[in-house]
C-alpha cells in the first residue's frame, strides 16, 4: 500500500495548472478501438473532481482536466488500471517507443506465423493429398501428425499473444470483442488436433490454426501501421518551431535558452532569417514577417512596435526585440498541433460497419457453438464428435471474410488511387470521404498554384531590375527574379525592413519595393506589386498574381454534379477571396480567417450536419484538417499539413479531389457487397456445420473460400473506368 501511494505521488508530479483547475496527461497502453475509448472517457469522467476526460487512441494520450486545486490522481489511476490497461505518465518519447515496440512484436508474430503456416502445411499436405502416390499407414500419419504439432503448436502459440491477451482484456471486463471467438477456435483447433493425434484420428488442423493466424496479423500490422502515419502529424507541427531562442537577461547580455525555458515577459532578440520562437509583441524594431506557415498566404506583412508575432512566422529582414506572451507549449503552432490531436481523436472514433456487426456477431457464434455441443450430446453422439461440431461452427464462422469486407476494398481503392497520383494514407478515410457533402477549399496553394507569378512580363524591364531582386528575401522578389533566371547581383545592397531594397546596378543607384519607398506617389498600394526605380529611367511597375489552377472551374463544377456544395475559406485579404470565388462560380467564402477559425468553422458545418472535405496546404489549415469528416492535401503541402491529411494528390490537377470522391463511393458499395455476401455464406455454413455435414478441415477450406471471394470482388475496384 505504501508504494501503491508513493506512485500516485509521483503521477501528481506530473500535474500542470490550467484554466480553473489542473490537467494530467496519462499514456495508457492496450486501447485498442472506439469501445476501450468510450468505457475510459465514461469511467474517468464520471469522477467528481473530472472536468472531461479525452483520449487520443492514436497517441495513446488520455488527458484529464480537474476543477479546482483538489486533483484526486489516485482514482484516476485505479479505474483506468481497473479496466484492464497498463497506464503510466505520458512522455511523446516513451509513446513513441511503445508504439515502435508493439510493430516490432506484430512483426515478429506475423513472421513467426508465416514460417509456422508453411511448414506445418509440408507435413498435413501429404496426409489428405495422397502425395506419396498411395495412402499413408496408420504410423507414418501418426508421425507426419506430431511434426505438424511440433511446428505449428508453438507457432501458433506465439503469433496468437496478440489475440489471446486482447480477448482476455475483454473478458476481464466482462465484454466479449471479435478477438474472444477467434482465440476461442485457435485454441481449440489446436486442442482437438492433439486429441486426434493421440487417439490416432485421421484429421488434425495446426496449419490450419497457424494459417489462420496468420491471415489476421496482416491486417492487425497494417492497421498499426496506419496509425503511426497518423501520429507524425502533431510532431511534424511542433518540429516547425524554433529550438532555441535569444533572451536579453537583465545584464543586458544575450542568451541562448531552450525553447521549453522560454517564458512570458522574457525579452527575446529575433534576427532576420529567424523564426518567431513564441508569441510576442514587438518591443522595438520594424521588420517584414513570412506568414505563410500560419495564413498560406505569401505576401509578407510590415509589423511595427506595438504589433503582435505569432510563433513560427519568419522575420523577412529586420532585427527585433520581442516582449514575450505565451509560453512555447501556449503558443500559436502548439495550440495548432493540440487541435490536430483532437481531430485525431474525434477520427478514431468512428466505428467501422465490421465493428458494428462484431457487437451482434460474437455473442451469436458463442451461443451457436455451445447449442451445437449440446444439441449433439442431446441427439446421442459422443463427446468428441460433439466438439467437432462445435469447433467447426467456430471456425467455418471465423470473422476472417468479415474482417477483410472493408479492408480488402480499401486496399484496392487506395491502388487506384494510386495510379492517378492520390496516395490514400487511412484506408478508414475512403469511408468517410464517401459520405461527403461539402468541400471547403483553401484558396491559396489549393484553387491556385501557391506561389505568385509575374503578369505579362516585359524582358528587358525584368532583366534591368532582377540584379536587385536576387539581394531580396521578399517573396514578389523571388518571383521577380525566377522570372529573369541567372543574373548578376547589384553592388552596395541595403535592405529597409518592410520597404524594399536598394543598390547599385551598372553604376546607378536603383531602388525595388513598396511604391511609396522607390518615390512613386498618388497610386493605391497593392500587396501583390513591386515599383522599381532606376537613375534616368521612369519606374516600373511589376504586378503579381497567383495563377488558377487549370482545372479548377471544372472541379467546383463536377462536384456540383455530384450534390456536393462547396466553399472556399482562406486567410488572405477580402478583395483576392472575393476575386476567386467568382472566377470558380463560388458563392460561399470566407476571408481574413486565421487558423482557429477555420478549424471553428469546420467544426460548425459539421455541427449543421455536414460531412465535411477539407483540402489544404498550409499550417494555417492543419487544424481545420484534423477536424474535418474526411481531408486532403496536394503534394506541395507542408508536411505537416500532409500528415494531417487522409489523402495527398499530386500533381497540378484539383481534379483528383472529384477522382477521390467517386472511387471512395464506389468502394462503399464494393463494401457493402462483401458484408452481403459475408453475411449469406454464414447462414449458410453455420446450419451446415451445427448439422455435422463439414468437418474442421472443410469449414478451414470454406472460410478460406468466403475470404477469396471477398478479396476477388474487391479487386474488381481496380478494373473501373470513368465514373461510377
């Protein structure tokens, strides 16, 4: 008892301060679907010091908040464990390090599994197959028996840990989930091959167990793997932020601290080329910031004292001192990678239709098996004939055409996919993405190509101002120069913050910037413009623009077609959102938003009943990604934004949202098709076998044939054409 308490007082080390209260942040290990995440939330948040009790499935993150200074760790700590999982502090390293062990023990079962199917099948094989030209004696089957034990057994034995310890978890709570009957058959596949062996019977099934087995791990492997892509989105975010940031002491003197020691009121120095470490108000200084990474948008902002930075913008060409207001963790990119965790969160919780059918599919086999054993028994047959029949209702149902209804279709679709340039990162995503009707479009990067190009270029104009234009970090600047390719670079170079450049070319002194900054006066100053000015020539004017993309028209009117509505949210200026929406025949748009309020937004349309598409870029869309029914990303993207996003397109063609859409429908159909089917081959073999018309060697073959049938009609995806 004393330990057990000096545990708790070690997890109450772990408590943080909060709004109103404090909040604890726990990894626990062995959730595994939405009901371990449901059963957690309830019995945590049922407390009554709890605030909400969230859990990350992806993460393995359950975060508690508790009202008040009272925070009562212990009991926090008894229900979870009394559920039946193992929790410990949550430290994003361990997590991480738990998550690549549970890979490695999938991997290592599955390949255990493999080496076991295929050599206990070199030893039943000859048995039923007559391989050695004429039937086998009585001895040398008994033999071929125990070789096929000795290496299926263990085989089995340990590819089925997985299984066993999640049915058992299940159990212990008194719930029975779609692990319970398949370690039921393997078990006791495994236990009446013995009895044949021994009593000298002709059929045993270890390579069938073994097989079995090994079947499942595939998908158990691939679903863990699917969820370590999710994971990298939250870290991607955060590893955008500065590591280290400058803090003028009260010695006046400059120290390098870590990002984590970084608190409000610190007095921070931010050089040009740097990225703003926290949130700050600008102290002294005048510089130009790249937003891009926060809004998408390219054009750079003039900030001043007075104005407030968000952490992770790049300051363009000024030095500055900042006034600390928010913590690292409190800051804009963390409380971005928070909403993606969320968004990850709220994904896993929706059930699969093979889920939902496991709810009725499990109690039902339990009960067939055991009516099958007493019924025999009842009829007058013997207690190992009785068995049989009971094992062979277990495995001629064994969930495996069941489990593969979804997954196989996935699999297909995401090949299609593929092949036209869309990689499908969740196969639960095409799900989703089926269920679609509303698209919100980022403007920026996602209805145009991202990067802003110089309208009807004048060669010798371009060419007279690019030596000015190569000396700038200014994003117009780079398009300016890109358009005129090698060039020289002026002489005597002095960059104004937030103003323009100017230098010498040829002799000449020469200026590149803000019209107001070359000596232009009396025009409307355009973010999307450059004025350059020349000794003894009159100024230039460069205009920039980000191009359409080429088919985005055709887009917006397809998914029209389709009942799909569409709105573009972007946090570019009014005018440019307003411009594009017309061009694409979209009445529905929204301007200047920042980050949180297009994730509000999403979560408003879905709150409406939309299933809502969202397809961004920029870090300024990650959240709103995160949150979204189902979300995409083009191949230009931020990582972040990429990992955020259950689909990636490459290419410059938008039209792979509308290809996404239709395969990812049709794929629901396939789906269906196999459930239907899937749902007929057991009315059909469960009778068949409770009859005792097949043994357990024929319900393995018919399993396996109600498997191959489901994956043949999920291939059928792959020969589409057109639309569906």
């Amino acid at each position: 008892m004393t330990s057990e308490l000096a545990r708790h007082q070690d997890y109450s080390a772990f408590l943080r301060s909060d709004t109103g209260g404090h909040r604890l942040d726990l990894l626990v290990r062995g959730a595994r679907c939405a009901a371990c995440i449901s059963k957690i939330e309830r019995g945590v948040g049922g407390l009554g010091d709890v605030i909400s009790a969230r859990m990350n499935l992806t993460t393995g993150k359950l975060t508690v908040a508790f009202r008040g200074e009272a925070a009562d760790v212990s009991r926090v700590l008894a229900i979870v464990e009394g559920l039946g999982y193992r929790v410990t502090p949550f430290d994003p390293a361990k997590a991480a390090q738990a998550h690549d062990a549970e890979g490695r023990r999938l991997a290592m079962a599955l390949g255990v599994a493999a080496f076991g199917a295929g050599n206990a099948m070199m030893f039943s094989v000859p048995i039923w197959a007559g391989l050695f030209g004429q039937e086998l004696g009585p001895a040398m089957r008994t033999m071929m028996q125990w070789m096929s034990a000795a290496v299926g057994t263990p085989c089995a034995v340990y590819a089925g840990m997985p299984f066993f310890t999640s049915a058992w978890r299940s159990l212990r709570v008194g719930r029975a989930n779609m692990d319970v009957p398949i370690s039921i058959g393997v078990l006791l596949t495994l236990a009446i091959s013995f009895v044949e062996t021994v009593l000298g019977g002709a059929d045993t099934y270890f390579d069938a167990a073994v097989s079995l087995l090994f079947l499942l791990l595939i998908g158990r492997w691939l679903d863990h793997r699917l969820r370590a892509r999710a994971r990298s989105a939250a870290s991607d975010i955060l590893a955008l932020q500065a590591s280290f940031a400058s803090v003028i002491g009260a010695d006046g003197q400059e120290h390098r601290r870590p990002l984590s020691d970084v608190r409000p009121g610190d007095l921070l120095l931010v050089r040009p080329g740097d990225r703003i470490p926290v949130d700050a108000w600008i102290h002294e200084g005048q510089s130009s910031l790249d937003n891009a990474l926060l809004t998408g948008e390219t054009a750079p902002v003039l900030v001043r004292p007075g104005d407030l930075c968000r952490a992770g913008a790049v300051n363009l060409n000024g030095t500055l001192r900042l006034l600390a207001t928010a913590s690292a963790e409190d800051s804009a990119i963390a409380d971005i990678a928070r909403l993606v965790e969320v968004g990850a969160q709220s994904r896993s919780r929706y059930v699969q239709l093979a889920d939902k059918a496991a709810a009725i599919y499990v109690p039902v086999v339990h009960t067939a098996a055991a009516m099958t054993f007493a019924g025999a028994l009842i009829v007058g047959l013997d207690a190992r004939e009785a068995l049989l029949r009971a094992v062979a209702v277990l495995i001629i149902t064994c969930p495996c055409a069941l489990g593969l209804a979804v997954p196989a279709v996935q699999v297909s679709a995401s090949a299609r996919l593929f092949r036209r340039g869309v990689l499908v990162k969740s196969g639960a995503a095409l799900e989703r993405l089926a269920e679609i009707d509303h698209v919100i479009l980022d403007k920026t990067g996602v209805l145009t190509e991202g990067r802003p190009r110089l309208l009807d270029p004048i060669a010798a104009d371009v060419a007279l101002a690019a030596p000015l234009a190569r000396a700038s970090a200014h994003p117009l600047a780079r398009a300016l120069a890109r358009e005129a390719g090698p060039t020289i670079l002026a002489d005597k170079v002095v960059e104004t913050a937030g103003q323009g450049v100017e230098g010498v070319i040829g002799g000449r002194r020469a200026r590149l910037g803000r019209a107001a900054f070359v000596g232009v006066s009396r025009v409307s100053a355009s973010e999307t413009e450059l004025w350059f000015a020349i000794e003894g020539r009159p100024e230039i004017r460069f205009v920039f623009a980000d191009q359409l993309r080429s088919d985005a028209v055709e887009t917006v009117r397809a998914l029209a077609k389709r009942g799909v509505s569409v709105e573009i949210l972007s946090g570019d200026a009014p005018d440019p959102v307003r411009r594009m929406a017309e061009a694409v025949g979209v009445g529905a748009y929204r301007a200047g938003l920042t980050p949180l309020e297009k994730a509000q937004i999403v979560a408003q349309r879905t709150a409406e009943g939309r299933r809502v598409l969202m397809v961004g870029d920029g870090l300024n869309d990650t959240a709103a990604l995160a949150n979204a029914h189902a979300a995409m990303a083009p191949g230009s993207a931020l990582d972040a934004s990429q990992s955020a996003a259950d689909l990636v397109f490459s290419g410059e063609r938008l039209g792979a949202v509308v290809e996404a859409i239709d395969t990812a429908r049709t794929a629901r159909r396939r789906a269906m098709e196999n459930f239907t089917f899937a749902a007929a081959y057991n009315l059909i073999a469960a009778p068949a076998a409770m009859l005792g018309l097949v043994n357990p060697f024929v319900a393995a073959l018919a399993m396996s044939g109600s498997s191959l049938a489901v994956t043949l009609n999920a291939l059928r995806m792959g020969a589409l054409r057109g639309r569906r």
